[in-house]
C-alpha cells in the first residue's frame, strides 16, 4: 500500500484540460468490451461502499455517519465517478449536479496533489490492488480543505479492472493543525534566532550606554512592544538609562525618583521574579495607587522584568503593548530569558565604567593637569588610553619651567600597563621633574632619574627621553633611556625623525651615563615626541609606523598656506586620530608637541651649535651635514660648499692641537638693505695660538690658516678666561639672501 505524502505547498490552478490529459492514464481498459460486473456482494460483505441498489449493510451506515466517513464507487470503464452525500459534502461537490468524470474531479485537486492521486489510482488499477492518499482540494468558495481517502479495485469475471470503491474523509482539521504546527516551528525557531542575537549584541555592549541602546532597539519576535524602558537601581531609586516609545516627560516622571511600594516595579524588584500585566483593568485592579501614571501612558499591557545579577536586583526593564495583551507561556519565558541576558550585561557594564572612571580618574592625577605657558614656545599634549583592558598604564609627558627662562620637555613609559606600572609612574615623574628645576644638566637629570628608580626595586623599568629647550636661540638639548628618537617638523613642512644617541632604560643600571646630543630649531619648528603605542602596534612595525608619523607631521591642512604656522592643537589632533578609533590598540599613547615661536621681540640670529669631543672624530663629518642643513634652510645655500670647508680646518685645528673638547657656533645675522653675515666660531681651552705659516709644495699640512684668510671676509683669534675663540665670517649680498625655507 502506498504511504501518505506530507501536505504540498501552496494552491495553483491547474487547466481541466491537463486533468483530463492526466486520468487518461489511468483507464488502460476503457476501450476493452463490456462485460457483466460482478456482484459486489463480496465487496459488501468486506465492509466496502457500493452504489447498486441499497447495498450497504445497516451496522456500517451508522459508524459511518458517526465518523464522518463517505463512500465512492467509480465505474473505471465508463469513467463514472458516484458518491453518497457525505462524501459529496467532503468533496465539495454539488449532490445533483457535478460532472462525474474523473478529469472533472482531478481539475478540483490541488496542481501540486493531482499528480501523486493520479500515479497511485494508476498503480492501483494496474495491479488490482489498493490504494490512499491525502490531498488538498478547492472549494467553488475558494476555500482550501484537506481529504484522505482510502480504496481498492475491483476486477470482473475475466480478472479485468472494473471498479474502485472506497471511503473518504475530511482531514481539514489536520491540514490546519500542520500549519500551525508549522508557524509554531517558525515562530521558535525566530525566537531561538533572536536570544542567539540578543545575547551577542548584548556581549558586545562594553558600556551602561551600550547596554541601554541594544536593549532599547531589539525587535522582539511575535511581539513586537510599543515601549521599552530600562533603568538601574541605585541606592532605593530608578535611574532611567534607556527608553524608546515613550514620551520624555513620561519618564522623566521615574527618574532619579524612590521607588513607590506600591508599584508593580516595586513588586518585579522585591520577589526577582516578573510581573505580567495583561490589561489596563488588570492593572488598575492590582496597583491602584500607580494607575494614574499608567493611565497617562497609553499602554494597556505590561510585562516588568527585575534584573537579577549574583542573586542582587540591580535594576529592571519594562515591556508594554498599546493593546490588551495575554502573553502564552513561551512569550513569558522569552521575555524572562532576555532579562537574565540585560541583566548580565549590565552587571558587566556597570563594572567597567567603573573600572573606566577609576582609572580615568587616577591616570588625571598622575598626569599633569595643565602645561605651563613658557614664553616664545607653544605646546600641545595628548594621552590616548588603550583600547582594551584597565585603561590605566605607565605613560606620561610633562613639560617642566627651567632656570633661566629655559623648557623642559619629558616623555616616558613604564614598563607594563597596570596600577602598578602607573603608581611607578607618578614617582618616576615627580622625581625626574624635580632634578631637572633644580637646574641640573640633561645628562645628570636622566641618571639621577635611573637610580632613583633602580632605588624603588620594583623589578620595573622605564624608557624616557627628556630634551632641555633653549629659548633665546632654539637649541635642543636632547638625552634619551631606552625610548624613541624624537622627531622635528621643519619649517618648509617636511619632517624627520633626528637620530639621538642612546643608553639603558631608567632603572636597569644605576651607573648608567647618558650622552647629550644637540640640534637646533628655527622659528616655527616643531619637536614631536611619542611613546610606543602611537608608531608600533601589532601589524606595524617602527620603521613603518614612523613613516607614517611623518606623514601625518608633514601634511598640511585646507585652507591653511604655511604648513609651519598651522595651529599645534590642530597638529596633535591630527596625529593622534591616526590611532584614537582602533578599539584592538594594545598601548597607551602619550604625544607631546614643543614649536619654536622664537624670543620675544623678534627673529634671533639663526643658530647651529654642537660640542665635539676630543677622541670623537667621526662627529666632525656629523658637523659638516648638519651645516649643510642649516645653511640651506635658512636660506643662504651659495655659502655652503666655504663655510663647510673652513669649518673643517677650524675644528680639526682645534681638535688636533688640544686636549680638550671643541665648542663649534654658527650663526646668521640677517641685517636691513644688506644681505646677511654668517659667523662661526670654534672654542677650544688651549692657551696655544695658532701661527700663519708658509708650508712648502711638499708638506701635508700648514695650509688651513691660508684657506681661512683667502676665502673668508673677515676672522680671527679671541682670548677667553681659559683658551680661545677662532673665528671666521662670511658675506652675502641682499640679492641672493632668500629667507627661511618655508
């Protein structure tokens, strides 16, 4: 026997000629010769339906009619379809006047069920046997029902197919218990989608505010609500942190405000457990006193559901509906499911915005709060916590007053990224600040600072660089422990980085000596100093993060004409926006920004000053670079290849015929309707005076004081207290004196 295939899908209208075409099929002896019917007696006496005459036993009617069962009889040969009134009523067919043909009846079938009715009543004729099927059918009305029937062919005397006589049932009620079985698999399958997303959406949240915003903004499955509303208890009072659906001055009316005892908030809160309100006559019946507010709201169904987090209510949530609601068991269950899920969350949230707001809150007193205003320099000062975790670490910056009218400028990283890094942080920086306003060099401020730390025995190190800024002439003075190499923003706008000579971490070796190292700055020249966090991150590595420093140093803004007169606040922001969105930055960042204004009153004379040391030979190709540099940007190019060569001589004179450290000094006087006049001088603490002679074509030395002379407008020989100063100066006329490079 054939089994019973699942409901097809929707209706289609099927041609009656295609129906005719299909039952054609199932007559292979319609042409054969007619012979006698056998009596269906047999037929009968198994319980089967019959036509002939009043052949139905008196016991089955009764069980039939009890049971909504008809009965048809189709004549194969004569393609004659009857049926009794019942199962005309579950066919949908007119008692008196419907086409008893089979294509008539296959044209009623759904297009999706005609088929399958079709290959079985041919299977079962073929093989004289039985056959059953479910199948949908329509109505004159268009109505959709459903219908089982069950039969068998019967063959005549010569064993010939010659009728199929069976029952039929309406299975209508089945049909729609499917579909709504099938919108109930639909629905639960929604609602599993829907907790599978809420709880993502909701672990993502990192802060009360996001919490608040995915909550406010779930579309509920099934149910859609007309308001949300969630709050946070604290201390015995509602603080609204979400809404949506509401008017503001509706909850406005709840916020900051004690909770009423009265209240079915109060109630949510009180036994943790929800509260279903299914009408507003329901509720004004339970709460009374709270009726009035509901009332004004507009809603007429409610569900509060408390928020239990570690067996402690820590607020609750609100769910209406404009219209009488009786909420069914899953929807009850769904609603309390996604308030453990908002409660959980927003236990998480609370605590880190707490962990936030300390951290805040301390990283702004170990960091200074302002930055001193230090006459003819600008500065500009960032800290961008990192993006995860305690947002607390070891970075600092800080900008100290010095001695004579002179800066400061520190930068520093502790190692590691926690409360400890940061309590080591503020002595560290309160210490270094201390030796450098008590007037100390930069290299006795850095090694004071690493035994000082190295003191602490903390089993932490830091990096550090700190830069001393002469005011009057733009001189930096440079030291650095472990840390970065700063970099300078020229005047035209270009940038790069000025290499630093460098020593151990502060705190790694309390005998440590660091070198100073010294460049110069003109007007409007910008140092650049960071930690880490801003030029190395995972994915990037230094030289690739520096480049991309410089970049962002060296552009320019719309609108504004001179790179080197961009506002510094701008600048930072700038740079630091280059890093302030990445939520997977690992390091803190602390940016500190020094421009060169120049004195007050006016342009000093342009400056290039350097130390080089007795046995440091290799600095005078140094020097020589850093001349070239400097001539070129303060705009007098045509005096480089002279005063590079008699500063050689004068240098290695120096060096060559004392004992001591040289002290090399170029500066530029810029003078009215004249040109401009480059001076260097060189200083040495040798008493021993240099002397003009005349070396013969074989010597191989004796000739720097003939180059002097020859080529240089005007030098000379000057006593000091100890030593003495050579000198020499080089002239240019107004024509080809270009200003700064900008």
């Amino acid at each position: 026997m054939a089994t019973e295939p699942e409901p097809p899908g929707p209706v289609r209208h099927i041609p009656p000629a295609q129906a005719t075409r299909s039952i054609a099929a199932a007559q292979p002896l319609r042409a054969a010769s007619g012979a006698a019917v056998g009596r269906i007696g047999t037929a009968v006496s198994r319980g089967l339906p019959t036509r002939t005459g009043d052949s139905t036993p008196d016991w089955l009617e009764p069980a039939m009619a009890a049971n909504g069962i008809g009965s048809f009889d189709w004549d194969i040969r004569h393609d004659v379809l009857e049926a009794d009134p019942r199962a005309c009523a579950i066919l949908g067919l007119a008692l008196d006047r419907y086409d008893r043909s089979s294509a008539a009846f296959l044209a009623m079938l759904h297009p999706e069920d005609a088929p399958v009715v079709r290959r079985r009543v041919e299977r079962a004729v073929t093989e004289l046997g039985q056959c059953g099927a479910y199948y949908r059918t329509v109505f004159p009305s268009g109505e959709l029902h459903a219908v089982r029937f069950r039969g068998r062919v019967l063959a005549d005397a010569f064993g010939r197919p010659s009728r199929m006589v069976g029952f039929v049932w309406d299975a209508t009620v089945e049909l729609h218990k499917r579909e709504r079985a099938g919108e109930l698999a639909a629905l639960r399958e929604e609602r599993s989608r829907f907790i599978k997303e809420a709880a993502r959406a909701l672990a993502e949240a990192v802060t009360v505010r996001d919490v608040a915003r995915v909550f406010t903004e779930l579309p509920l499955p099934g149910l859609p609500p007309d308001g949300l509303v969630l709050a946070s208890m604290e201390a015995g009072r509602l603080a609204i942190l979400g809404a949506s659906g509401y008017r503001d001055e509706d909850v406005a009316f709840y916020d900051r405000s004690p909770l009423a005892p009265a209240h079915p908030l109060a109630e949510a809160v009180r036994n943790r457990t929800p509260v279903f309100i299914a009408s507003g006559a329901e509720y004004q019946e339970r709460y009374p006193e709270a009726w009035d507010w509901a009332r004004g709201t507009g809603r007429s169904a409610w569900a509060f559901l408390p928020l239990v987090a570690s067996g402690r209510a820590i607020g609750v949530c609100v769910v209406s509906f404009d219209d009488d609601r009786e909420l069914d068991t899953d929807e009850r269950t769904l609603l309390s499911t996604l308030g453990g899920l908002v409660a959980q969350s927003l236990a998480r949230a609370r605590l880190h915005d707490a962990e936030h707001e300390l951290a805040a809150g301390l990283q702004r007193v170990m960091l200074p709060r302002t930055v001193p205003a230090v006459p003819g320099v600008t500065t500009a000062v960032r800290y961008l916590a990192a993006g995860s975790g305690l947002q607390i670490g070891g970075d600092w910056y800080d900008v100290v007053p010095l001695p004579g009218g002179h800066v400061g400028l520190v930068i520093g990283d502790v190692q590691g990224h926690d409360v400890h890094a940061a309590g080591i942080m503020g002595q560290l920086r309160i210490a270094l600040r201390a030796y450098a306003a008590e007037g100390h060099p930069p290299a006795a401020v850095m090694a004071r600072a690493s035994r000082f730390l190295a003191d602490l025995d903390t089993d932490h190190f830091a990096t550090c660089t700190y830069a001393e800024v002469n005011v009057d002439y733009g001189v930096v003075y440079a030291v650095r422990a472990g840390h970065l190499d700063p970099v300078v923003r020229r005047a035209d706008g270009s940038a790069a980085l000025v290499p630093v000579a460098g020593g151990l971490p502060l705190g790694i070796s309390p005998d440590e000596e660091y070198r100073v190292t010294r460049f110069s700055l003109d007007p409007g020249e910008t140092v650049v100093l960071c930690t880490d966090g801003l030029v190395e991150a995972r994915g990037m590595d230094l030289d690739t993060g520096f480049e991309r420093l410089c970049r962002a140093i060296s552009g320019r803004l719309p609108g504004v004409d001179e790179a080197a007169r961009e506002p510094l606040e701008d600048l930072a922001d700038r740079i630091a926006s280059q890093a302030a969105d990445s939520n997977e930055r690992e390091d803190d960042i602390a940016l500190l920004l020094l421009r060169w204004d120049g004195p007050a009153g006016g342009l000093a004379a342009q400056q290039l000053r350097r130390r080089i040391g007795q046995a440091d030979l290799a600095r005078i190709a140094e020097l020589r670079g850093e001349l070239r540099d400097a001539l070129r940007r303060w705009g007098v190019p045509d005096l480089i290849d002279t005063a590079e060569l008699l500063s050689s001589e004068l240098v290695t004179n120096a060096i060559r015929h004392t004992d001591r450290d040289a002290m090399f000094t170029a500066r530029l006087y810029r003078e009215p309707d004249s040109g401009a006049r480059l001076r260097v001088e060189v200083e040495d603490e040798s008493d021993l005076w240099p002397t003009r002679r005349t070396p013969g074509e074989q010597a191989s030395s004796g000739r720097g004081l003939m180059l002097v002379e020859a080529l240089a407008d005007g030098w000379g020989v000057e006593p000091r207290g100890s030593g003495k100063r050579m000198w020499f100066e080089l002239s240019v006329d107004a024509q080809v004196v270009g200003g700064p490079s900008a």
